[in-house]
C-alpha cells in the first residue's frame, strides 16, 4: 500500500512539474518587438525595439526562456549621434564582453543606420562607439554571427538600385573586436517575391547555414507577418527557398501574426526562436514576444514543433 501511494505521488509530482513549466505565449507580456535573445551560461538575456521612448532597449532576463523580468535599459539617454527611431537591437557576445547592434536614425541627414555600442560584461554599462553601417538611405535589423572564427554581421538594405534592385540581405566581415566594418559588403538573399523581407536570423546545423527572415506586412493593425527559411552549405550562398514557406504565421485562436527573432540554444542544444507578435484584437498592446520550439526535419529543412499556426501554450526544460 505504502509502495502503491509512493508511486502516486511521484506521479502526481512529474505532472505538477510538467505543468508548472507550461507556460502562454506570449512569454513577455510586453511591447518588446524585434526581440534579440543571447545565454550566458544558465541565464537568458532579452532586448527589443523601444521606438523614440527616452530609455533605450529594455533588457529582460529569465533562467528558463518563458518567465522573465526587467532588468535594465542598454541607454539612459539617446547617444549623440542619433535622433531616435531606436529598432532591431542584436545583443552578441565575444568572450565576456557583450556588444549591441542597433538601428538607429542618423541626426544629421535622417538615414537609418546600425551602430554599435560594447559593455565589459552583461552587468556593465553600455559604451556607445557610433554608426556602423549606412546603406543608401536605409539599414536596418543587424545580425551578427561567427562563422569559422571571423565575425560577420548581416542587415536589411533598402534603395540600392530601387528601379532594379529589391530588398536585399547584406552581409560584411567585421573585425575581430566587433567594432568596425573589413572588406565590402555582399549579398546574402533578395526579395525577388517583392514581398518584404527582414529580421534575419542565420544559425549552422549539421550541413546547413538556415537563414530565419520575417516577411509581409510587419506593424499595421492588419498585420499578416510570418516566418520563412532559406538554406544554404555556405554562409555566403547561394541560399534555397523553402518550397513550403512561411514556417510560422498567425494561429487560429489568440496570436494575429507573428515574426523577426532570434533562435537560441539551451545548455542541452534544444533550439528555441524568440520573436514578436501581434495579439488578435489587441493591436494597441504592441508587439508582444512569443517563443517556439525548432527542429530540423529528415529532408534537413527547419520547422516548429508547434506547426506553421503559432502555439498558443509553450512547453520548456532546460
């Protein structure tokens, strides 16, 4: 009898913890579009767009990916060089130092650029070093990442050629430190869909670089944005569309649309994707962060546990 309650109980234990682990997207309930995602050892750390707001890129962090709290802002006040517009912050890590990659409108001729600043650590103040990149009249959404030992950091560049070019992925190899631009810059994918394109995110995975983008209609009450992938055997390209594009959209229930993130690994390699939605009949609540699960598939394609329709619960063990 003892024996048979003992194993009750256990039972009753593992559902209790499965279930205190379940938790409703969205994990941040805040208007924190764009959102950047990085681990540092156990502990998780989030940054998103905060618009003209007086503090800049609120950070947030969590032990677990789905229960987070405020921490601090990246900025207490805009850098000089800026006259708001404050999107798309990509937080990045080399050694202990902690760099931020942000879009920002340029004060003296109103063209969005990304520029740079650099902490000593995630608990240090942020040190603004300037613009960074400028492309014609627009560059936005930095991301960076290392690809076998030299950095690269990768944005979305408007009015290249707009008679001829479309939206166009950049990409440039940056210096070992983070802090400025070598060589020139090339192309990684263009939105020849004319459909819009930006908030890539590129990771490695077997023989793959996978490159997450956002697409569709990203801010307006009608909102339609989604998630496709591109893949390629090189980071430099060229990269395949997925056939079945978009991965991820709005779902059926609560969650209108959804898009630009960042996937991050836990300390056992599961792989989550943090990135911002749009609440059906709340658009007024901004863009709040929801996160999935991802995996590769057997043909090597990623795809969300959840499925292509947003997951209305989200499930996490470290």
């Amino acid at each position: 009898m003892k024996q048979k309650l003992f194993i009750v109980l256990l039972l009753a234990v593992q559902v209790l913890s499965g279930v205190a682990q379940r938790r409703q997207n969205p994990v941040i309930k805040a208007d924190l579009p764009d959102p950047s995602v990085i681990r540092i050892g156990q502990t998780y750390y989030a940054a998103g767009t905060s618009g003209n707001a007086e503090r800049v890129y609120p950070i947030y962090e969590s032990t677990d990916l789905v229960t987070w709290t405020p921490r601090y802002t990246i900025f207490d006040r805009w850098p000089e060089w800026t006259a708001g517009a404050f999107w798309a912050p990509e937080l990045f890590c080399i050694g202990e130092k902690v760099l931020v990659y942000y879009t920002a409108r340029q004060k003296s001729d109103g063209t969005s650029c990304v520029g740079v600043a650099v902490a000593e650590n995630i608990n240090s103040p942020f040190v603004d070093k300037g613009p960074l990149v400028k492309t014609t009249n627009e560059a936005i959404d930095a991301f960076v990442l290392n690809v076998d030992g030299e950095l690269y950091i990768t944005w979305k560049a408007y009015g290249l050629d707009p008679s001829r070019r479309p939206i166009e992925l950049l990409a440039q190899r940056l210096s070992p430190d983070g802090l400025t631009l070598q060589g020139e810059p090339f192309t990684l994918l263009r939105d020849d869909e004319r459909q819009g394109m930006e908030g890539q995110c590129i990771f490695r995975e077997g023989d793959y670089y996978y490159l997450l983008y956002s697409i569709r209609d990203c801010c307006s009450p009608q909102s339609d944005y989604a998630v496709s992938v591109a893949r390629s055997k090189s980071f430099f390209g060229p990269y395949e569309k997925y056939a079945s594009n978009p991965i991820l959209t709005g779902n059926d229930e609560n969650i209108q649309s959804c898009g630009h993130g960042t996937m991050v690994r836990t300390p056992r390699g599961r792989m989550f994707y943090l990135c911002h939605s749009y609440l059906k009949g709340k658009y007024r609540q901004g863009r709040q962060p929801i996160l999935e699960e991802l995996r590769i598939d057997k043909e090597g394609w990623p795809y969300f546990v959840g499925g292509t329709k947003a997951s209305t619960w989200v499930k996490v063990k470290k």
